[in-house]
C-alpha cells in the first residue's frame, strides 16, 4: 500500500482516480488546487505524486508540484497528467524530475500500469533512503554544530536527556534545529534501534490528523475504507516527534494527553484501546505559555511536554558558531563538483557574520548552497550570496583578496561537551585540518581553555560510552562487553554517577 497524493482541478477526474487507488489498498489524499499541497508533501510524506498540469487553465501549476517534490520530498516520485499532449510539456516535466507522465484522456489499465511502475521506482529509491538513514543515525550528535556556551548548555542536556524516556519540548525559532536535535535524541537513546517517527501537526486538517496520529476503524468515517494504524502505532518502541506542536487542536490535544497519561491508544472509531511504548518529543516555534493563557493550548497538555524543555537560541544570539557552521556545510559540500574543497573569503565571512538570519541555521545552510552553485570557483565571494545578506558586507576597498578566511573546525556535541567557548580550538584554515581523524570526530579534542582533568575525564569516558552505544546499535548489553565493564557499571556512568 503507498501513499498517493492527488491533484487535479476537475472533480470527477479527482473523484475517479480517488475510488481506483483506494480499490487497490492504497492511501489517497485528493487535492483539487494548490491549497495544502505544500504542506501535504512534507507532511504525509506521499510515495507518490500525481499531478495534473494545469490547474487553472493559466499557469502549469503541476511543473512547480514536481520542483516542491523533488525538493521537499525527494523519494516521492511524480506522474504528470497533461491534457493538452503537448510534447514540450511532458518533456519539461520529465527534465524537472518527473517520473512519467499520462496523456488525458487515459484508460484505467495505462493509469495502473503508469503507477505499478512508479511504485516499484519509488521502492527502491526508498531502500536508498534508508541507506542514508542508517548513515545518519551513526552521526546523531556530531551534526550538530555548535562551540559558543550557549549551544553547549543545549548539548550538556540533550546528553542527560537522550538516554532517559522523558517527554522533551524543543523550542526555538524556525531554523534554529530543532528536528536535528530531535532526532539526536532518539538515535542516541535506547530507541535507537527502533522508528523515529516524525509529523508536523500543522500539515493536516484536524480530522485528517487525527486519524493519522491514531488511526482508525474501518468505517469510522467517510473514505475510511481500511482499518488503518495510527503513527503512535508505527512509532511502537520508538520515538514520535510532534512538530508544531502549538498548532494543535484542542479535541486533538486532549486525545494526546490521554495518549500521554494511560501509554494506550484508542483508533478513530474503535471502543478497545491498544497500549503502546512511544517516546514523545514535541517541538513548536510558538511560545507555548501565551498559547495556554489565550486558552488555545491545554495548560494540563503543557506540563505534561515541558518535562524538559531545551530552548535553542537563534543564530543571531551565536555569532561565534557562524564561522564553524560555515565550514560545516562546505565540507559536506565540496566533495561533489569541483573536486576542490569550497572556503569562504574573509569579506564573506565577515558579511555571513553580520547578518541577523532570521531564517537561522537553515537560511545559512541554504545561502551557503546557492553560492556554491552560483560560484565559478572554490572561493565564495559576497557576490555569491543571496541579495539580502550582501546588504551586510563591509565596505569593499578593492581588496576582496584570493584569501580563504580562517575557519574554526566544526565542533559538535563530541568535543563540544568538553569545551567551554571553544571558537579558538585550534583554528585552522580551511577543513579537516590536522586535529581532525578521519570522520567527523577528532581524535582527542581538546578544551580551549583548561579545565579540571577530573571533568576533563569525565567527559571523554561518557563520549566514549556513547561512541559504543552507537557503534551497538544502542545495545547496552553489547556496549558493556566491548567495554569490558559490568552492565550495571554501563548504567552508572550513563547516569553521570561515575565519581
Ligand atoms: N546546530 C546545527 N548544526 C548543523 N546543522 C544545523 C544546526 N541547526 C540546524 N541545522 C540545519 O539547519 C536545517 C534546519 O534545521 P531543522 O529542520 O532541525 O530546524 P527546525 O528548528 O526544525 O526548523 P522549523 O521550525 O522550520 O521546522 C537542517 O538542514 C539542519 O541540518
Ligand atoms: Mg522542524
């Protein structure tokens, strides 16, 4: 069974192809214009996407469906319907990453056949994508970049927190990396090993949420064909991310807070409950306790997820990481076109560092992918940075030089446990410098300032017992015997009660 999202303005096209898929046990979500699609590709994370290609008779709306997909959601494969047959058309939509396209009018059997062929692509990109989620998993922590002390206060509790169940509300702007740290949280837990299962409680209308989250009994309401379960289900020994969590709706979030209290889960429709064991993690934007006291979001609900709250401060308020995120995103960049790794001139730098970012980490990661592809060489220049962040630069007095700017090794939750402000560990030009092993994690990192060895100590054993657990798949049992210490001696240490 796949998950199809629809678009087509003509009703009884969208009513037609609606009723085939869902004969043949898949999930459809129908659209008839543009409304929602956006949020429904990250949302419900379609397998599929069939589009027609004008909406409106005005513009070729589907082309800019195939972009969103191919950039919001890049496993989902898109099939174009035209019905003008126009070659250049489906050509255009194929150039943009279409998988196929279908001339109106059509018969049922082309319809199926077009779609038993995409599902078939779309399956093995997905394996693909697991792939790269294993490659992931491995890196929970050391993505997470970040020297400055206000990230490190960030890291000393997302450590304490992964390894406990508790319910965890992520706060922060939009950008500031909330998911990643979401999903550091899980694969470094003991759930690891099992679903992280994430949606954003925005995407969906109520109903449609609602049933997502819980799932539900067949002919619990219209178009509910197939018993079907819920996320909480999927999420069973895992983890469930709840993104925007502020958007909520309030039948829903009481619903929730069932979920929260009893550890069971009733589907729409269905008077038996099923227990489940799901970690919850929340994160919103919003500033929850205005939403409690203008009676939009429960207060009840509200303690229930602050259990630990973890703010993550916008970009702006951590300059001192730009330069290290910087040549984060290069290295992870460079490999690809040039051969040759991508640095910064110190002007940009200097420009990157003076822009307030309000879109955070995200903003930058995506400025820094526009002037890589914009660049005619390695050395990215502030001509290469989006309009708006050149407004910053300094005054040019000529000599924007051939000079890559200096940039600090990244640091990540692995040394950045260690260090205090560490902008001035070892600063090197360029990436990957000579502190660096192989891999993202250095060899031994050490603290900008000194610290006592005791703490010192301290921190390298317990990045060390997470290193095992990563390397066991989370498996403490396995951990304790490479590490040649007792299980209860493993528990210990995790708790931080190693003195
Ligand atoms: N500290 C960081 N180190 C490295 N990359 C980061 C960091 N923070 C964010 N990013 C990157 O920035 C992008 C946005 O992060 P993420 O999706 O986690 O943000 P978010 O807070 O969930 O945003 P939104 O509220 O818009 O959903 C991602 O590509 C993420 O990898
Ligand atoms: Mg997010």
């Amino acid at each position: 069974m796949a998950k199809i999202l629809l678009v087509d303005d003509e009703l009884t096209m969208v009513q037609m192809v609606t009723e085939v898929l869902r004969a043949e046990g898949h999930e459809v979500f129908p659209f008839t214009n543009m409304n929602g699609v956006t949020e429904a590709l990250t949302g419900m994370r379609p397998d599929l996407v069939i589009t027609d290609l004008y909406l409106d008779k005005t513009k070729p709306h589907g082309l800019e469906i195939v972009r969103k997909a191919r950039a919001l959601n890049p496993p989902a494969v898109v099939v174009m319907i035209t019905g003008f047959g126009t070659v250049e058309s489906a050509v255009e939509a194929m150039r943009m990453g279409a998988f196929d396209y279908l001339e109106k009018p059509f018969k049922l059997d082309e319809l199926k056949l077009c779609i038993s062929r995409a599902l078939s692509y779309t399956a093995a990109l997905q394996e693909n994508v697991q792939l790269k989620q294993e490659l992931k998993r491995q890196n929970g922590f050391s993505r997470i970049i970040g020297a400055g002390e206000s990230m490190q206060a960030v890291f000393r509790m997302v450590e304490r927190v992964a390894v406990t169940d508790a319910t965890v509300l992520i706060l922060g702007e939009s950008g500031t990396g909330k998911e990643l740290v979401a999903r550091a949280l899980h694969y470094n837990s003991h759930r690891g090993a099992k679903p992280f299962v994430p949606i954003n409680c925005s995407a969906l209308p109520e109903n449609l949420l609602e049933s997502e989250l819980f799932g539900h009994r067949k002919g619990a309401f219209t178009g509910a064909v197939n018993d079907k379960e819920g996320l909480f289900h999927d999420a069973d020994g895992g983890t469930i991310f709840l993104d925007e969590i502020g958007t909520m709706p309030a039948q829903l979030q009481s619903r929730l807070l069932r979920v929260l209290q009893e550890k069971e889960v009733r589907r729409v429709g269905d008077t038996v409950a099923q227990q489940v064991d799901v970690r919850v993690l929340a994160a919103t934007n919003e500033c929850l306790e205005n939403l409690v006291q203008s009676g939009k979001f429960r207060e009840d609900l509200y303690y229930r997820l602050n259990v630990v709250p973890i703010t993550l401060p916008p970009l702006r308020e951590r300059r001192e990481d730009i330069g290290m995120l910087v040549a984060h995103f290069l290295k992870l960049k460079s490999a690809g076109r040039t051969g040759q790794p991508f640095r910064v001139t110190r002007r940009t730098l200097a420009t990157l560092t003076a822009h307030p970012w309000p879109g955070n980490v995200r903003e930058l990661e995506n400025a820094l992918e526009r002037a890589c592809v914009l660049s005619d060489g390695p050395l990215l220049r502030v001509a290469d940075l989006p309009p708006v962040v050149q407004k910053h630069a300094p005054a040019d007095d000529g000599s924007e030089d051939q000079q890559a700017a200096e940039l600090a090794v990244p640091t990540g939750t692995a040394i950045g446990r260690v260090a205090g402000p560490s902008s001035a560990a070892a600063p090197v030009s360029g990436h990957g410098g000579a502190s660096t092993a192989s891999g993202d994690r250095p060899a031994v990192p050490l603290p900008a300032s000194v610290i006592s060895l005791k703490r010192f100590a301290r921190e390298q054993e317990m990045a060390y017992l997470n290193h095992a657990l990563a390397q066991t798949q989370q498996n403490k049992e396995e951990a304790a015997r490479l590490l040649e210490i007792s299980l209860a001696t493993l528990y210990r240490k995790l708790a931080g009660d190693g003195e």
